[in-house]
C-alpha cells in the first residue's frame, strides 16, 4: 500500500469515519493505507475507555486482522480456545476449521482497538476525540457534516463519503432518519468486572440452568467479566445493581460463583435484534453495531461489524482512486446485509436456547444438542457460521463455484496468500499456463501456483473470479482432469 504523507490535516476528506471502535477504526486505517484522506471523530475524549462487551476474536476475523500483518501481534494478548462448550452439552471442535486460525481467541476488545488505532495514526488519519456529529446533509457529490469540537464550536465539514460506525445509538442513523427495527430480546442483564478466589477450569464460562443465564471470561490482568440475566428479576436498567445480585445469577446458573470479590464495574444493560433495511443512503454508510444488533451469543458483534468494515473499504478505495464505478458501492449492501440477517437469526437462536426454562423447551434443548454433536455437517455449517469462514457472498448466474466465496490462506510460489493481501490489492492466482479472466484489475499482483485452476482474489480475500484448466488428452486418448 502507498505511504501517505500527510502533515496537516485535509480540509475536505476523501472519507469522514464517525466512530472510533473496533469497525471505525479498521475502515479508517484501511482507507488511510490506501493513500486517501480520512477523518475519523469520535464523541468520547481520547481518555475516555470503551465499555468492553467483546472477547471473542473468530477466525475469519483473524484472517481479516492477518491480511493487514496484525493477527499475530494480537494473539499475543489474549488466551487460544479450540473448543466451544456451551449449555452443558453443546461442543464444537474449533481445530477442524479450515482456517491457519482454527481458534476462537479470548482477548478484551480494547486490545483490538488499541491495535487498530496504532496503525490508522501511522497511515496518517485525521483524529479528533471530543468531537461530535451534530447534523449532516447529504448532496449530489459530497456530504456536509456540522461536528461540534470540544470546546462546543460548530464546525462544518465537507468529504466525499461519510460512514456510520458510531454504534447502536447511532448518530448517523438518526440523522438521516432510518429506521431501526426489532425488539429487545433480553432486559436488565447485569454486568461485572470481578476478581475470583477459584478459578474456572475453563477460559470461557457459560452456563444456563434454572431461570438463569451466565458468561464469564477473564480479560488478563486478575478481573473476570461477568455477564448474567435472572428470568425472575428483571428491574429497569436504572436500578442499583450490588455484588450479592451477581453472585447468586452465577450460583443459579453455574453452581459457583467462584469467590467474586473485589468489583471494579456493576451494571445493568439490555439486549436488542435490529437491522437497518438499508446499509446505503447516497454518500452515507453504515457499518457495525450502527447497522445491525443483536445479543451476544456467538459473541459475532465485533467480528460481523470488522467484517463490513474489511468488505467497504476496499470499495471505497477503489472508486475514489477511480479504479471502479459507483456502482461498486451498492455491493457493499447487497453482501453484507444478508450477513446482519443471518447473525441476528443464529444469535437469536443461541440466546433462546439457553433461555428455555420449561420442560418441553428445555427437553427440546437437549435433543437438539444430541443431535448437532452428532451430525457433522450441521456442527461444521455452524461452526463455518460462527466462525466467519463459512459466510459467502452471492455469485452471478453460470459463475464458478468458488466465486463469492471465501479463498483460504493459499501457499503460493510468493510466499502466502495473506501476506500478499497486504499490498491492498487484487491476487490473481494461476498455473503458468493457466485459465486467465478476460479483465484483470489494475495493480493486481500475480502470484503461481502449482495447480491447473485459477482465480482472481479481491482485496477483502473472496473469489471475484475462477476458472478450472481445459481438460487435456494424454497420449493414451484418455482426459486429464484439472487438480483440485
């Protein structure tokens, strides 16, 4: 990727970024590697902390963090899990994902942030804490936002595009009036930063047994974060929350409350399902938690919001380097929308089964577990599901196979696939003399391989293209067939 050299801030950005979590921060520092101008305003003051919900970094998310030389810096913060155990009886075997990450990694989402944040300053985006979007009008070629700093002056700025990665309370969102449809699925969760006398015996900690629900997952530094709903005792989120209450949620639901002591953070909070019906507005986008929400079974929300951030900025990339039409930008909608559906669906499910508390439900529960312990294919679909590196993109009438799908992390006659990614661009990938797509984008690197089928790899590591080698006679009159 081109260095960029920015010394003073633009006047007009190629992109303005509202929103500086983990989704902002990716998309920003992808378009800033890229050598655009980006902006990025975040309401909190740069001392201000992140509430960290998120702990689970999922392998099609490490391969994201991978493609941009990360992953390996991030691993290195948190605890590997290769086995998912939940409600009791419900296990999925994280070491058969075909994946160079195939693992769940436990780590607090103010590591990935602090990562992210790092090398969008070094590619040169434009930050300012303490500022928040006030209002903002879209227009035929760029979008005007009034940003109020933090000494309460309005300021206006112009930039080409804008994108909502400000949250669930999204002020982008209500700004251009969308609406945001869905229910609260869980009331009064309790919420706490804890140290414990005993220690689980596993890193990650959940249970439901009785009317009650509990997560537990340690951030590294002597605190557990505890996460805990009571069917019996759900009270508005205003109302005082003390220890004891933890304590006996975690008792229910484990059988232990593993001598918690000593809360540094008690709260309340709650869980909604919501989309947006549209991922577009014009110039305006939205990405993350601000497009979509939903509880945290699966803990997917970090991880689908990072995702459409890595599926957007290369996009954006390309059109304001003029590489692509507009057009390209309606894409960006038509993938990731389906995806938001899908979490929202598979979350929901997770969170409704550990949620049963009659006989028949939870009888139901059981049955169910039983059954996808034992049927392959559904345990791999799910955990593909979970994981990221079973989502797909639709591919055109009469495409290959391959196209719209995630590749892996190929070894190529370069080095691998991901190191390649790096560069930002298209990876075609072919034999010597093999299949080529009729239009290869500009900048593209070519790398080799010693199989006869080739592809064409966007930015965001999903086939755009694939072709298999023409079968070819031998000497005998008999057809080879192209390697798999």
């Amino acid at each position: 990727m081109p260095t960029p050299n920015h010394t003073t801030p633009p006047p007009h950005p190629d992109v303005l970024v509202v929103g500086a979590g983990p989704t902002g921060l990716l998309l920003a520092g992808d378009l800033a590697a890229a050598g655009l101008d980006v902006t990025l305003v975040e309401r909190r003051p740069h001392t201000a902390a992140n509430l960290t919900r998120a702990f689970a970094v999922h392998a099609r998310t490490l391969e994201v963090l991978d493609a941009r030389n990360l992953a390996d810096e991030l691993l290195k913060t948190g605890r590997p899990l290769t086995r998912l155990n939940m409600f009791g009886n419900l296990s999925l075997d994280l070491t058969r994902l075909r994946s160079r990450f195939p693992l769940v990694l436990i780590t607090p989402q103010y590591e990935i942030e602090q990562l992210l944040e790092r090398r969008a300053r070094a590619a040169g985006v434009d930050f300012r804490y303490g500022t928040e979007l006030v209002s903002l009008t879209p227009h035929t070629t760029a979008v005007s936002a009034q940003l109020r700093s933090p000494d309460g002056e309005l300021t206006e700025l112009d930039a080409t595009y804008l994108v909502g990665a400000d949250g669930v309370r999204s002020t982008v969102r209500e700004a251009l009036g969308l609406p945001f449809p869905g229910e609260s699925v869980i009331k009064s969760i309790v919420l706490a930063d804890v140290r414990l006398a005993d220690e689980p015996d596993t890193v990650l900690t959940i249970g439901g047994r009785g009317d009650a629900f509990t997560f537990m997952v340690p951030f590294g530094d002597g605190y557990h974060r505890v996460m805990g709903w009571d069917r019996t005792h759900e009270v508005p989120e205003s109302d005082p929350l003390d220890l004891d209450e933890v304590r006996r949620i975690a008792r229910t639901a484990l059988g232990d409350d593993f001598g918690m002591h000593d809360p540094r953070f008690l709260s309340r909070f709650h869980s909604d399902e919501r989309q947006v019906p549209s991922y577009r507005a014009g110039r305006v986008f939205l990405a993350g938690d601000a497009a979509h929400v939903h509880s945290p079974a699966g803990g997917q929300g970090m991880n689908t919001g990072l995702q459409d951030a890595a599926n957007l900025s290369w996009k954006l990339a390309a059109v304001l380097r003029g590489r692509a039409e507009d057009t390209l930008l309606d894409t960006y909608h038509d993938e990731r929308h389906p995806v938001g559906t899908m979490v929202l669906r598979s979350s929901g499910a997770l969170i409704r089964v550990a949620m049963a508390h009659t006989p028949l439900q939870r009888a139901g529960r059981t049955v169910a577990t039983r059954l996808f312990n034992t049927l392959r294919p559904v345990t791999s679909r799910a955990m593909g599901m979970i994981s990221g590196i079973g989502i797909s993109y639709g591919r055109p009438r009469g495409a290959h196979p391959l196209v719209g799908r995630r590749v892996p992390d190929l070894a190529l006659a370069e080095g691998r696939l991901y190191e390649l990614l790096r560069r930002g661009e298209y990876v075609l990938v072919a034999a010597a003399d093999g299949p080529l797509p009729a239009d290869v984008p500009p900048h593209t690197v070519r790398a080799h391989w010693a199989r006869e089928s080739s592809l064409l790899v966007r930015p965001d590591g999903y086939a755009a293209w694939a072709a298999d080698a023409p079968r070819r006679r031998t000497r005998t009159g008999k057809r080879n067939r192209p390697q798999k």
